[in-house]
DNA sequence: CATAATCTTGCAATTTCCTGCAAAAATATG
DNA sequence: CATATTTTTGCAGGAAATTGCAAGATTATG
C-alpha cells in the first residue's frame, strides 16, 4: 500500500463521513496509529484537512467558519496581541490589518477604549462594531474571500487619504533582506499604502513567519518600527535590533 | 464522537431552537453535563455563543437593533424574500441594500447562483462570502452601528461609478406623496444614490411600513418599479398600482 | 429564608499525543 | 551487484488533553 493511496483513502472518507478517526483508518489501512497520525500531519499541512484530537475535520473554505475559529491554536495569538495593547491610547486612528493576529488583537480591546480604527477586514469590522468605544471605517472594494478582507483601487483611494497613528499589520512574511512579502498581488500593494499611512508601523507576526518570504513585496524590513512576536527571546530577533527595529 | 461534532451539533441546535440547554445537550450528545458545560465555555470564549444559567443562546454580534429585528416579523420577511428571488438571474450586478429584509433575502441564494453584490451592509456581506457563487463588494465609510451599513462619501461616491441590474432596496416607510423616506439622512442620501445607479429599483417592504414617513427623502415613490410586500392583497396596495408600480 | 437547581473547583482515570529510536524497506551510489 | 543513504514504519515512554465525579459555593424561586 502506497503512502498516496492511504491518503487517497482518507480524503475520500473525510468527503463522505465528515470526520476521520485514527483508530478507524489504522483498522481500515492496517497500519499503526502513529502512520495515520503522521498522515494526517502531513494532510494538514498541505491544507487538506484539520487535525483534531482523536482524527480530522475537513478543512472549510472560510478560514473564520465557526469549526474553524475554534481551532486556530490562538495562544501564541492572545500572547502577542496583549502586548499589543499597550500601544493604544484613546483618541487615536488605528489602522488594523486583516489577519488572525490582529482579529486576536481587537477582540482583547478593553470596553473603554476609544479609538477610530480603519480596516479592510470584514470580521475585525464585525467584532469591533460591538465595541461602544471605537468608530470603525470599513475600507471599500471587492472581497478577498479568502483572508476576508477588500482589495483593489478604492481600498487603496481610501487608505491613501488618510493619516494614521499606528498602523498594526498582520504580516504573512518577514525577512531582513527580502522585507515584508505577501502571497497576494493586491493585497500586497492595500498594505504597501497601510504603511504610507500610518506615522509607526507595528507588524504582529508569530516566530514562524520570521526569516521566510513570499512572492509579493509590500516594504522594506526598515518599514516597520516595532515587530511583536511571541518569541521575542530568540536569536531568530537579532538582525532585525540590528536594523533599529524595536522587537518585543 | 469528536469534540468538534459536538461544537458542530450545539451550534446548529442554537440556531435552530435559539437556545440550549445543559440537560438536553447532555442527553441527546450522551456525555455528562460538565462537559456540555465545558464546550459551552469554549464557544462561548471564541464568541459564538453566550453562556447563561442553564444553558445558553446565540450571540447578537451588537447590543443594538439589527439582530433583534432580524426576528421580527421572521415569517413575513421570509415570504417577501421568496417572492424577490425570481427577479435574480445569473450574471446581474445587483446593489443589495442593507436592512433586515435584504439580510433574510440573501440567505436564501441558492447555492449555484451566480451574481455580483454591491452593498454597504456587513452582514450581508458576510454571509455572502460564504456563497462560492458571489462575488461581493463592499462598499466603504464609516460603520452605523445601530444599522450596520457604510455610509458617508466614500460609500456614495463607489455607487456612483456603478451600474447594476437591480437595486434590492430595504425600505424604512413607503408613502405615495412623501416617497420614500428614512430616519437618517446620510443613510438617505446613500440610499438616493442606490436608486439612481440601478437600472430597477425593487423595494422590499412589510406591509407595516407602508402609508408611513420618515424625516429624511430618499426618492419619490414612483423611481420604485416593483414593491414586495407581505400583503399584496390589500387596498393598501391600491394607490401604488395606480402609480404603475408593480406590487406583488 | 429555605429549598432546589446550577455553578465552580480540584482531582483521578482514561485516552490521545509527541519524541526519540531502531528495524525494515526503498533508493541511490560506487 | 554490493554497499551506503534516505525514507518509512512501528514501538515505548512520558507529556498533555479530555472526561466524569464529588464537594462546596452560588444563585434562583416560591
């Protein structure tokens, strides 16, 4: 048995049975636990489904449907959007980025903080229109459904007329030669003008994402004032201290 | 049975039911009422849901109006949501404005629908990111809470350079010399612009609103080409036809 | 205020997960 | 063809998560 047709196998169960369990697929493949588990990690990471305890979900093509939300280990996350916090300050204009760290970040927002916060992000939208304190502005354009956020000219008309305080971006990548790199042309060149905008950049980037690159350049490495990140400690922040970047 | 089936079952169950209760969930999932209180802290935390004594019920995503409108007069909007889908056709550019009865129409798309929504709505625009056929576009400005749209001149100005099929419009009060009127007057002129950037205006109304006004104008009655309500039947509708508007 | 229901907390039993390791299989290399 | 290298697989243990239970605190309700 080939390791593709077990993964063959478990796609089509996952299609049709909308869970897959170790103990069912070590049975139905006859193998161990354990080469199931590494089969499942291998799925995940490609994206292909959700490992869960005890076996896999299909994956949900939106990345915040309700399983999914709840799945996104958000430790790291919370961690890095406390220290976020106390950059805020009442009364100032906040540009918030889409992203999982900063949808982590808004959510953590104290009931009496007052700000002004500009977003292309449809569910940092949703969650701050909640908030008494906070007036929000929703950048217009044609939804990215897959990072739910908007994209194309007016989003860049609207983000270029403004003049931010901070501007809090949920990086893709991060790297000291190459900068800040997206996988997405258009949403690239909608955080090139977040940075234009905004007086102090703060990107929000969990330690995995540091030191890799993707296709499309949004700024320089020297963009970014402050990098906050769960792994503030290790020497993976050093060359960034080097270039003047303050990295918590 | 995964944790994540039980998220799935709990969450469905709310939103058919609107609550749930510890007893129950502990019975019909077979798993002991800790640790039905235990998910329910998980969803709870990750804003799905709120927990109270007992049980729990859905979440209203903002402590104002619109959520709890969306219950009011359920059956009736149904009806008018139904009536309006034989006017959506594949490959239209429709302008969806926002407002409880647009929001009812819209989950009900059919999945193999293909269309092109423009709105200032966020819910809208939020379920319909969820439908693989639309392509959504969001219309920018600030967010009124209490109504969450856009509104302001960044919203007006995107409609402009517009040219849809259809506007679907959410009407606050119908009345055959006023016109049709709103209790906000940047909402007003947004909507104003709605209607002249559409090629057919198609009100959708519950009964209870027409014959009313409001302070702000947004058109005069006869730039509507269809009115949708849930008592076609009546004199009510009467005067408008006489107007060569077609009610239904 | 008394009673019953519900909630919180701590804990122990169970299951599942992760890590390192070694044997077996497959592949590459001389 | 023989040998070296890489990949895959299963196993053992300790770590971590999940679950149900019990005791005491809290809240609702007549």
């Amino acid at each position: 048995m080939l390791k593709e047709e077990r993964f063959d196998y478990i796609l089509k169960k996952l299609q049709t049975d909308h869970k897959v369990l170790h103990t069912e697929l070590s049975n139905d493949l006859q193998v161990s636990e354990d080469t199931v588990r590494r089969d499942l990690e291998v799925l995940a990471q490609n994206g292909l489904l959700i490992k869960v305890r005890g076996g896999a979900i299909p994956h949900s093509p939106n990345p915040f449907a309700f399983n999914e939300r709840i799945l996104l280990h958000e430790d790291d996350k919370r961690a890095i959007a406390n220290k976020a916090l106390s950059f805020l300050h009442n009364g100032q204009t906040i540009i918030m980025d889409g992203g999982t760290s900063t949808y982590a970040l808004v959510k953590l927002f104290p009931p009496d903080l007052q700000l002004t916060v500009v977003t292309p992000s449809v569910p940092i939208a949703m969650q701050l229109m909640e908030h008494p304190g906070v007036d929000v502005i929703l950048t217009g354009g044609r939804i990215f459904k897959s990072s739910q956020v908007t994209s194309g000219l007016d989003t860049i008309r609207m983000l270029e007329k403004l003049r931010a305080d901070i501007c809090f971006m949920g990086v893709c990548s991060l790297h000291t030669e190459v900068g800040v790199t997206g996988p997405d042309m258009d949403e690239a060149a909608v955080k090139n003008v977040m940075v234009q905008s905004a007086n102090k950049v703060i990107a929000l980037v969990t330690s995995d994402k540091m030191g890799t690159a993707e296709p499309y350049k949004v700024c320089n490495i020297t963009a970014m004032d402050t990098i906050i990140t769960d792994e503030a400690g290790l020497a993976l922040a050093a060359p960034y201290r080097q270039l003047g970047i303050n990295v918590i």
